[in-house]
C-alpha cells in the first residue's frame, strides 16, 4: 500500500513554538538553512525513488522562487502552508483569505504550476475555525490536511474522523486528510512526523504505518520538517518546554525517515488522494461549515 509523504516546508525559525520570542519582522535577519535541509531530503527522495507533498510558506517561495520551482521540476508536489505562518484559528476569516492568497500566487509563481492542497501551520484548522474550509473551496483548493483528530492543548478535533472525509461548504466541497492516529483501546494515539516521529522509537513508527495499512486498509500521511534533519542548527531562546519540542530527538530523525523509506512506498498527498480516495464519503455526523 502507497503512503503519503509530506514535508512542512518552513526553515527553523518560522516554528510556532518560538513564535512569542521570534517577531516575523526580524525573519530576514536570520541565517537561512532552509536551502541545504531541503536538497539534503530531495537526495534521500531521489535515492528512494518516491516523491512527496511540500506544503510551503508563501514568504519562503518569494525568497527562494529557485527551491520551489527545483522541487516541482523533480516531480514533487508543491502545495500551501499559508503565507506567514500563523494560527488559522488566530485570525479573522478575511485575514486567513488575505494571508492564504498571497500565499497561494507566490507559490504558484514560483513552481510555475496550479495549488491544490492546504494544511494549516501547527494544525491549526479545529472546531473554532471550520469556516476556513469555505475560503479555501473559494480560492479553488481541492484537499485539505490541516487535522490532527485527538486531543491536544494546541490544536486537534478529537471527533473527526482519522481517515479522509469530505467536507460540506457553501463554496464546494473539500477533501480532508487528517493526520495518523493509532485507536489503541479506544484512545487515539498519534504518530508519524514531527515531534512524534522524532521522539518515538523507529520500529514504533513503523509498526504503526504498518498496523495502519494492514489491519484498517487505510494509507498514512508521513510528515516533517527540512530543520528536523539538522542537529547542527542555530539554538533559539525560549521557555524550556519549546525548547524540548523542537530540539529532543533532532540527531535522530534522518535515521528513521531512511528506514521508512526502504520499508515503505510512498507518494505524493495529491497521487494517493486520487489513487486510493476517487469518492470521498461525508462523515456521520458531518462536519461541515457553517454558512
């Protein structure tokens, strides 16, 4: 079974965690590392023979126009992470439009080639801000994967479903893609990119795909950031807790993706939508957005 693979494409200092110590106006002053992180994964793509979903920064794509359009050309998807990396929830529905067009004709631009797919920085479309289904079907998005259905003091919707649905909007409907969940004894458990791939044990991480394709029939969206490959980054201040977020496991998740690479196929967010999803059911209970 085919599995997503999907990179947040965002350089170290765009993470939310460090969001109240690091002003989007002093960006610019920071060193970038975002370019060599990101050929470091195309290499280790290229090797595996699969190809990958990079939801990018707006902002990212008008300073590096050369990176988005490297990847598009080598077969990867480009897709949208917003323009400035804020909290869906954070902002008005005309703001998200705002910050989610810029967004979308930057990339665009860039990789030369129509935006289909959105997720959210830090998972941030929840039950407070399902109007944002509406104005990405008005900006012509096709699929979305923005949630993470279990329970987290950050962001989540422990109701959804853990597997792709279809989202009802005035404007059109919306494929969602959540992120992985295991339902171990009827807890939701997540795992699979970010801080969950990098503290879990490896054979946890692949057992779980693999319990996940097998046992349920259902594919998996793998995901991670280009500064998770680089221990050697530079150390932002920051409350303790933010800092064991971003930095605990960092020198080990080069290691894991290159095992889930061997042992699994994976593809595109895009390729397996269309592959494995060509009807998407509405959920019991539908979640749908307001008018």
């Amino acid at each position: 079974m085919k599995n997503a693979l999907t990179v947040d494409l965002e350089d170290y200092y765009h993470v939310s965690a460090f969001a109240d110590q690091i002003d989007p106006g002093a960006w610019e002053s920071r060193s970038s590392r975002v370019e060599a992180n990101t050929h470091r994964l195309l290499e280790l793509f290229e090797a595996a023979d699969c190809t990958a979903t990079f939801f990018t920064l707006g902002w990212l794509a008008l300073r590096h126009p050369q990176l988005i359009r490297l990847i598009a050309e080598a077969g990867h998807e480009i897709a949208c992470h917003s323009h400035r990396h804020k909290y869906v929830y954070a902002l008005t529905p005309d703001e998200f439009r705002e910050d989610t067009l810029q967004a979308k004709q930057a990339l665009e631009d860039a990789a030369r080639r129509p935006i289909f797919g959105y997720r959210a920085p830090s998972f941030s479309i929840t039950k407070d801000s399902l109007w944002a289904y509406e104005v990405l079907a008005e900006l012509g998005f096709q699929y979305d994967s923005s949630v993470f259905p279990v329970s987290h003091p950050n962001y989540g919707m422990p109701q959804a479903p853990r597997f792709p649905y279809r989202v009802s909007t005035p404007a059109g409907d919306i494929l969602e893609f959540p992120l992985p969940t295991l339902d171990l004894l009827g807890r939701r458990s997540p795992f699979g990119g970010g801080a969950y791939l990098r503290f879990l044990p490896g054979w946890y991480t692949e057992w779980a795909i693999r319990s996940v394709n097998e046992s349920e029939a259902n594919p998996v969206c793998v995901y991670l950031h280009p500064w998770e490959i680089d221990p050697e980054q530079p150390r932002m201040k920051g409350p303790i807790t933010s800092r064991l977020r971003h930095y605990m496991g960092l020198g080990t998740t080069e290691k894991k993706l290159r095992n889930l690479l061997k042992q699994f196929e994976f593809c595109t967010l895009s390729r397996l939508i269309e592959e494995s999803y060509p009807v998407i059911p509405s959920p019991d209970g539908a979640i749908v957005c307001p008018k």
